[in-house]
C-alpha cells in the first residue's frame, strides 16, 4: 500500500534541507527499499570467514567501509524470508542491522574495560554490537521497558554470545534514578531514544499515518527527561551518545540543548564513515547553540540508507548549572 506524506511534512523537510532540489531527492529515496545489511559477530566469526560462507550460498556481498569490514551490505534479491533463515543468522554469526543504526556504537567507541549503559536497548543491535566492540569485556547494562521487548533482547543477546551485559527491566528514567540513589555510574551511555521514526520511512511508510507535530512535541519532552536522567549517572568525563531515527529538530537539537542549559558538558565531533551534514542552530525561530554543529544529521538520499541523527557529549563535571 503507498501512504503519502501530509503536506506539513513535505514543508518541514523543505525547511530542513533548505532548497526544493534536496527535497526531491529525498522524497525519491523514501519511496525506494532499503538495501538489506548485516553486522559480521566477531565474538562468534571473523568477516573473512564469515563471507566466504555466504559467498557459497551465491550472496553478493559489498564491504562498503575498509575500516569496519563487519559492516556488509547485500547487493542481490534473496529468497523472501531466506537472510533470517541462514543458519549463520541462527547461529548467530551476522546480526540483520540496518548500517545507520550501527553508526552510534561507532561513535561512541566503547572500550574493554567500559562500563556502558544501554538505555532503551531492545531489540539489541546496538548491546550485541558493543559487546562485540568490547570484545565480552567490561559490563553492559541492556534496558527496556517491557517484557516483550526484553524477551527479545535476551534471545539475540544469547544468540550473539554476549556475556558481558545484564538485562534490566524497567522504565528509563526510573532506573537512572535507583542507580543515581546507589552511586552507580557509568564511564559510556547509549540513549538511542524512542521517536517519531521519520528517518524509517522506506521501511515503515505507516509513519506517514501516525506522523503529527502534537507527536513530536510530545515525544521531544519525554526525550528530555530520558536523556537528563542519563546524564545525571554519567562519571565526570564520561562520554554518551545521544541518537533517534527521526529528522525533527524537536526531538533532536532541542532535546541536546536542553541539556546544554542544564548541565557542564562539551559537544564532541563525530567521526563517520558515510556522509553527515552538521547539527542545525535554528528552528522556527528557536536558536540553538553553535555547538550544534557538531551534531550530525544523516540524511536517507546522502547515502541511500535510513535517516539519523547523533550526538556526542562529554560530562565535564557533576555540577548542575542554575
């Protein structure tokens, strides 16, 4: 079924990208499938082998980054149902992960010896990959908030051979506040915040039905409080990403300047291997800080991918501003 984008819509992207061209371009895209793409589990398998085996099922496999060769993308049809049935998928030898989606894990670089902190973790891509990161080293905390959703993480963790994470169950900011009350910090946290999902639109053009302003305004204000409340157990010069799978400034810049306001953090660069475009510093009359910039916007028709957005901040101190 084709589901068409509400005018408004259309005029906030315009507003966005900033010329009709642009506009155009990635409506155009939208309307087009994504290209399937898996994450090699080096816990499990190198990329190497990995590929050989898929190669002898007549897969045709592209590594698009040479400094991330588990990042893989499929550049012929398979069968319906046939890249889930692989018995390296059951083994757990690849993750069926979408290549933006791997991009916060990237930039948050976590180390061995990390203790990270996965806020709205299910259904794991991003845990099963820092824990591969991590080579099963340091500890995870992988939360959700229901017992559906942790079902699922628990099972693709288990798949994948991840040992290093604790799954939690629990509303996020609720659980940054027991953890706060027990001194428990973390030196990495992931808030890949629940959204809007505009930037999922080629896989699930429904968004276009359940897209409103109302949405996003709503959605921006819990974003808020899910990210003020991880950032209150971040160590001092411990390092989070915050990301989303929506283009709205709403649930995007505004929520990175509200903390901004409230507390002593310092925006860092991002380092990518697929094209980006800089935070924005305005939004119908709302100005953000410079820093903003630093921010990175990924954009469906820069890279024929799904849309994103990351930003990463480091907590300079514990102090609240005023």
């Amino acid at each position: 079924m084709q589901y068409t984008p509400k005018p408004q819509f259309i005029e906030r992207i315009n507003l966005l990208l900033g010329n009709e061209e642009d506009t155009k371009k990635f409506f155009e895209t939208v309307k087009t499938p994504p290209k399937k793409s898996i994450r090699v589990n080096t816990l499990k398998i190198s990329p190497k082998d990995l590929i050989k085996k898929l190669e002898e099922k007549n897969w045709k496999l592209y590594q698009p980054f040479p400094e991330h060769p588990e990042i893989i993308q499929l550049q012929n049809e398979l069968e319906p149902g046939e890249l889930g049935k692989a018995i390296e998928h059951i083994l757990g030898y690849f993750y069926v992960q979408e290549i933006t989606s791997m991009m916060p894990i990237i930039a948050l670089q976590p180390k061995v010896d990390d203790t990270l902190l996965d806020l709205c973790a299910s259904p794991g891509s991003k845990t099963t990959q820092a824990a591969a990161v991590m080579q099963n080293q340091g500890a995870i905390i992988a939360n959700d908030v229901s017992i559906s959703r942790i079902s699922i993480l628990s099972a693709n963790l288990e798949k994948t051979g991840v040992t290093n994470a604790i799954v939690t169950r629990h509303d996020g900011i609720n659980l940054c506040k027991k953890l706060k009350k027990l001194n428990f910090n973390f030196d990495k946290i992931l808030v890949d915040a629940p959204c809007s999902g505009e930037g999922n639109i080629r896989t699930s053009p429904r968004t276009y039905l359940e897209w409103s302003e109302n949405l996003l305004k709503n959605l921006g204000g819990k974003q808020k409080k899910l990210a003020e409340a991880a950032l209150e157990i971040l160590k001092e010069n411990g390092e989070m990403i915050y990301s989303t799978c929506t283009h709205a400034p709403e649930e995007n810049e505004e929520v990175i300047q509200h903390l901004i306001n409230k507390f002593n953090i310092e925006i860092l660069p991002i380092s990518l291997p697929l094209k980006t475009r800089q935070g924005i510093t305005e939004w119908k009359g709302k100005k953000f800080s410079e820093e903003l910039k630093k921010a990175v916007r990924i954009y469906p028709h820069d890279n024929d991918l799904e849309g994103f957005f990351l930003c990463k901040m480091k907590k300079i101190n514990n102090e609240r501003k005023k």
